[in-house]
C-alpha cells in the first residue's frame, strides 16, 4: 500500500569503501616491489665491499 523510498545513502559509503580498499591494496603492493628492489640492492652493495675489501687486503 505505501510506497518505500529508496535510500541511495549506502551506496555511496559503499563506494567510498571500495575505492579506499583498492588504493590500500595498491600501496602495498607498491610498497612490497619497493621492498624487494631494496634488499638486492643491499645484497648487492655487501656483496661489492667485501669484494674490494678481500681485494685490497690482498694487495697489501
């Protein structure tokens, strides 16, 4: 009998939500390749100066 009005709220907080969850997603994944170029240039770094340690102590 009575007509229900819509309530079109929701969705938009809904959206909001979705959206925020994507860009977290995002970032973390960002944050992860990040991470990782991080560690082997690390890696990489000790690895040279241990190099050009054992190179120069041979030297002497």
């Amino acid at each position: 009998m009575f007509k229900k009005k819509l309530d079109n709220k929701g969705q938009g907080s809904a959206e909001l939500i979705l959206i925020t969850g994507g860009l977290i997603v995002i970032i973390l994944l960002v944050a992860s390749y990040m991470s990782n170029i991080t560690g082997k240039i690390q890696t990489n770094m000790d690895n040279l100066l241990k190099k050009e340690r054992d190179f120069l102590i041979n030297k002497i």
